[in-house]
C-alpha cells in the first residue's frame, strides 16, 4: 500500500509539472463551455424552492392550490422540506436555489387583521432568487387586493372569497420572467445551455483524463522506468495501480477545477449534490481509463493508442449530443451505448433537481459499464506493462 | 564464495531457445563481464537474473536465494542499471533517487543520507535540483546509476551503462564501477565495448546463441583459445636470409613482410621464450631493428574467434 501510495504522490508531482497537460486538460474544458454555453443560453430555468408549509388554518387550502398550480410551473419547481430548517440548509447546501417557510399562524393573523409573513431565504443565484420573488409578490399583492375587499364587503363575504382566492391568487400571468429562447433552446431540456454543456465536457474531459492513465504506463514502459520498478522488491502491482490512482487523481481535480470555475465563474447550477456528482466523475474516469488500457492492449504504439482513443470519445460525445445538442432525436437509440450518455443523463438529471430515485438508474447503468470495463482492462493490463511475454 | 549462480537455466518462446541450459556462477566481489553479440541471450540472462522474466527450466540463486521461490529476497539484493536512461525527466535528479529509494523501503534520516550518499558518487550532488532535461546524456547515464545504487546492493548490474557517451563521463562511470567493487558490491557489466570490459573486468562470459562458450579471466580465455600473439620488427636493411631462419624456427608460426619489407611481422605462440633467438637472428645478419612492439591478443580477438563474428558488427 506504501508503495501504491508513493507512487500516485510522485505521479502528481510529475502532473503538476507538465504545463501543457494541465492546460489541456483544465484550461480547454472551461474555455470550451465558456463559448458553447454563452452561445445558447437565453432562457431562464425555474427557480427550485424549498417549501415547508407549516400553517394548518384557514388559508392553507389556498397555499396549496397555489403551489401546486401548473401556471408558475415554469417559473417555480418545489422541493419539499419538513421544517423550516431544513429550507434553510437546502438553501445553504445549494439543492434549493430559494426557499420559503409558511409560518404556523400565518392564517390566524391574517384573518384576524394583523401584520403576516412568509419567511424567504435567497440563494446563490441571482435570477432564480428574481423569479421566485416575483411570483411570491404576485400572490401577496393578489391576497392583499382580497383582504381588502373583504374588509369592504364585510365578513359575511369571508367563507365565499376564502374559497375564490385559489383561483384568483394563482393568476400569476402578469409575472413577465424572460424566456427569449426559440424552440432550439428546448433542446437542453431541464437543464439550461450552460449547465448542457457544462456537464457534456466535464465527461468528455474526465474520458480524456482517464487516458492519461494509459499514456503513462506506455510512456514507462518505453522509457525502462516501468522496468526498473518491475525489479524493485516492492509490488509491482502497486505501482501501476499507483500510476493508474495518480492519473485519476489528476481527472478529479480537473472536475474539482470545472465544477468550481463553471460554479462561480459561469454561474452553473450543478443541482447541489455533490456526492453524486463525484460518483459519477469517478466512474467516467474509471470507465474512461479502462477503455484507453484495453485499447493500448492492443495498439502497438503510444500514437496509436491516442489517435484511437481520441476518435472513440469524440464519436462518443457527438453520438451523445455533447456537441451539438438534441443529435439524439435524429440517431435514435446509438446515444446510449457511450458512456457519455448515461454519465451526462445522470448529471443532468441532478442539476434539474429530477427525483434521486430516477438519478440512480443512470449511475447504475454507467457503474456497470465501469465496472465490465474495468475488469477487461484487469485481464489485458498485462500486455501493456510487460516489457517481455 | 559464490554470489550468483545459474544452474541449468534456459529460457524459451514458443520453439525458440533463447537462453541454452546456461550453468555458470560468479564469485563475490567480482566484476563480471557478460559478452556476447546482439541475440545472444544476454539481456535475456540479465533479465532473468534480476527477476523481470521467468526461467522456463532451471533456477538462479543469489546470496542462496532462489529467483523463482524468494524474488522479493533477490530483489532486494540488486540494483539494476538498465540499458534505457530509466529515469523521470520531469523530476529532479533528487526526486528522482529518492522516488526509487522509498520503493526500496528506505525512510526518513536513511533514506536522506542514502539519496546523498548516492548523488555524490555519481558526482551530481551540486546538480541534484535540476532536471535531468538539463543534463548531458553522460549526466544522465550516471543519474541512471544513482537510481540502483542508492541502498547499496550486493549485486550490480549494469547492462551498457556506457551507451552513446562522452569520454569523459565513460571514464568518471567506469572508475565509480571500480569504486562501487572496492567499496563491496558484486558488479555484472555488459557492454559492447571490448576495451572496457577488457579494462574493468576480473572475469568474462562469453555468450552466444544462447550458450554460454566460454567463461573465465582473460588468461583463462587465451589459454582456452590458445591465442597467439604477434611481434613486430621495423627494420632497416636486407632481411632475406633472416626471413628464411624465422620462419625456421620452430617456435614461429608465420611471418610476413609489410611496408615495402620495412617491418616483420612475426606471429609466435607465446613470445616470452623465443624472443631472444628472434633478437639474435637479427643481429647475426646485420639487420639494424628501429623498433620492436608486441601485440597481445584481446578481447576483440578472442570473441572473434569463439564466434566467428566481431562483437561491433552484429
């Protein structure tokens, strides 16, 4: 295990010292979504509010009607919470991009003519936190505009405009939220052009980064260094495996790298869970690095192995609409064999904030692929350390 | 005391035989050269010795140890140079042998000692920052060494340590060979240069197709061959009737005129004994001698005439 471990330190090391590596493989990938996602993004996507309604009297029936209407749809996508808490932490957490809590006499108050309030928690980005508002505005002005009339009309009016207000508060056709786009813009689905694409070159990079794994096991067998360590008393075995962990290593600090830049830089909503998203990172690049060793198996030379394996992740990411987006409508079912399909349906999947059981069945198809991937590479690893049959 | 041994060893691919049944052993505190042309076996040999390939029969034993039943055990008492500059040019030379020192399971104030230890004796300890894209290849040949040296094995090998080289880093390599053997290690050298192994070497192996052909100190291998050496006479004067006694003399095998007949050369079985009477024949027809040399057979001859071929040619 020591000498794995030494291995993948001296193995970074030598990362960290190859500039054009690092460019290539941190610098293009954010230059590449920079441009493709600037060039496409003209839609706002909804906000995802975290809602606990905590308020059992009178009005509740209309608060439901409310949020539950398929008129702010577009503009407003729940996510349910179990106590005001936990709004907040969904918010912090970033799963939430704004959060409400429905205080518990809410009704009480308002009925009874006092000052009542829903307590909002704004989040990161700017405009979902302008969407959210504007349609909580426009169902406070909307109540307002009833309370008033009651108080008018007198309380005999109370039970009829209290039954009246879920179809009038839910008019939310006056809120104007921009979406310019045209109907290409639906290509991206759930997600809006630069979490697409975004998300299309983090597994395209992370397949790349896999590769490094294979270039460098060649590139020590061709220098001698691979036979050096064949003879040193330590386990061979755990140096490749060392130089292989190295290599992922380096394609997780490049998703590290793409997640953060495109987080802070391009203002991407990743969808906030983290774990997943590093699962699914880690199974491209296991995927990705296994596919690069099965093929330098059998490539006779370094060139080879590269020309190979780059053809194979472009077709791959073309085949699954990471170039041109909505390919997969006109090739049909080709998309899901790449492994850039599911790893890119998965993360999309969390970046629309999709229920976490559905989410699953994509990582589960691409695990599998790692995993029968994975162990071809075991069974031909051989031929690409071995400097003699 | 024997420190390697091969017993039987042969090493085939598919109906190829490699490495022939190859019995021999070399003795602690030697430098022992392995020769042989290309494809005869002699990387083969090496990297079986040094446990990066297999026997097919047979069993290698160092320092007792078997290679097929304790590698890690044989490992552990080698330092391999191989031919390739086997070394990371995106490290340091430091990081370089401190990487493969922490392999061998050297730590902490050892292991810093040892990285020292081993850069000044290759004399890159003012360097040992640098990259070894900054080196000359001499530079890296020795970096090359660092690297098997650093936890002081018994058995050295080194396989054409001296490969494409200046003068100068070949003498400061061939000189830390000697040192390396003072200091206690059993060294293994291949090259294809006969002079340095003719330099360096207390005993040789030849090897070839696979067999090895001949084995000992290079009085050994003479005597074997029964080589002969040559003296040659440069010469004024007329050399006619001295010529005819020559080549009388029955310890003279051949003698032959060059340079338009200003010099003899006389080819004799062992030169020591029938130097003299050559001397007086000389003398006894008025020949004036300018200058008498003698030529000992080496290692390029000797390997010519086991094999049939020059070691360079191949």
């Amino acid at each position: 295990m020591r000498a794995c471990w030494i291995t993948v330190y001296y193995e970074l090391l030598k990362y960290s010292r190859m500039r054009s590596v690092l460019i290539i493989l941190i610098g293009l990938p954010l230059l590449l979504i920079l441009l493709l996602g600037s060039a496409f993004d003209r839609e706002i996507k909804p906000a995802k509010v975290a809602l606990f309604v905590d308020d059992q009297g009178e009005m509740r029936s209309g608060i439901d009607t409310f949020w539950s209407d398929e008129s702010i749809a577009p503009y407003i996508k729940q996510l349910p919470a179990a106590s005001e808490k936990e709004v907040q932490d969904l918010v912090t957490e970033g799963i939430a991009d704004y959060g409400v809590y429905i205080p518990s006499g809410f009704s009480k108050r308002l009925l009874a003519g006092e000052e009542a309030t829903w307590k909002t928690f704004s989040g990161r980005y700017g405009e979902k936190n302008m969407a959210a508002d504007a349609v909580i505005n426009s169902y406070m002005t909307n109540l307002n505009l009833q309370l008033a009339a009651m108080a008018t009309l007198g309380p005999d009016q109370m039970a009829g405009r209290s039954q009246a207000s879920g179809s009038v508060e839910t008019k939310t056709s006056g809120i104007v939220i921009g979406n310019l786009g045209t109907e290409e813009n639906q290509l991206f689905g759930p997600t809006n052009s630069m979490q697409y694409y975004s998300a299309a070159y983090l597994i395209m990079f992370l397949l790349f980064g896999g590769m490094s794994a294979a270039i460098a096991l060649l590139d020590q067998k061709e220098s001698g260094t691979l036979q050096r360590l064949y003879g040193l008393p330590s386990s061979f075995g755990a140096n490749v495996f060392g130089i292989i962990v190295g290599a992922a290593m380096l394609a997780a600090l490049q998703a590290l790298v793409i997640i953060s830049f495109t987080t802070f830089g391009y203002g991407v909503d990743w969808g906030g869970h983290f774990f997943w998203i590093a699962w699914i990172c880690l199974l491209t690049t296991a995927a990705g690095s296994a596919l690069a060793i099965i093929i330098a198996s059998f490539a006779k030379t370094r060139k080879t192995m590269q020309t190979l394996f780059m053809i194979l992740v472009f077709v791959m990411t073309f085949l699954s609409g990471g170039m041109m987006a909505g390919i997969e409508n006109m090739i049909g079912n080709a998309s899901k064999w790449t492994i850039n399909h599911w790893a890119n349906v998965s993360l999309r999947a969390i970046m629309s904030g999709s229920d976490t059981g559905s989410v699953w069945h994509e990582i589960g198809i691409l695990a599998m692929i790692a995993l029968i991937l994975s162990l071809f590479a075991v069974l031909r690893l051989s031929k690409v350390v071995k400097q003699y049959g | 005391m024997n420190l390697v041994s091969f017993h039987e060893v042969v090493k085939k691919y598919d109906t190829s035989i490699i490495v022939n049944h190859l019995t021999f052993y070399i003795g602690e505190g030697e430098i022992f050269g392995l020769l042989g042309p290309n494809g005869a076996g002699k990387s083969t040999t090496i990297s079986m010795l040094s446990g990066l390939l297999s026997p097919s029969a047979g069993d290698i034993t160092v320092d007792g140890f078997s290679i097929r039943k304790q590698p890690l055990e044989v490992k552990r008492r080698i330092g391999l140079v191989p031919q390739e500059l086997a070394i990371y040019e995106t490290l340091t030379a430091r990081e370089n042998v401190t990487f493969f020192a922490k392999l061998y399971g050297l730590r902490g104030k050892l292991l810093r000692d040892r990285v020292e230890e081993a850069l000044q004796f290759v004399g890159l300890l003012e360097r040992a920052k640098d990259m070894p894209s900054t080196f000359s290849g001499g530079m890296k040949r020795r970096l090359n060494i660092a690297c098997a040296i650093m936890h002081r094995p018994r058995l050295i090998i080194m396989d054409e340590p001296t490969v494409g080289i200046d003068p100068q880093s070949r003498n400061h390599i061939l000189e830390s060979v000697r040192e390396l053997n003072r200091l206690g290690s059993t060294v293994i050298y291949t090259s294809h240069y006969m002079e340095e192994v003719d330099a360096i070497c207390s005993r040789i192996g030849i090897l070839d197709q696979g067999k090895l052909i001949a084995c000992g100190t290079k009085e050994e291998l003479k005597r074997q061959t029964g080589q002969e050496e040559k003296l040659i006479f440069d010469i004024d004067g007329r050399y006619d009737a001295a010529l005819l006694e020559m080549k009388e003399h029955p310890g003279v095998k051949l003698v032959e005129e060059r340079d338009n007949g200003h010099c003899l050369e006389v080819t004799v079985k062992e030169s020591s004994s029938i130097l003299q009477d050559l001397l007086f024949i000389t003398q006894k027809h008025g020949i004036t001698l300018r200058k008498l040399s003698r030529i000992e057979p080496n290692l390029e001859s000797l390997f010519l005439q086991m094999t049939g071929r020059s070691l360079r040619d191949e």
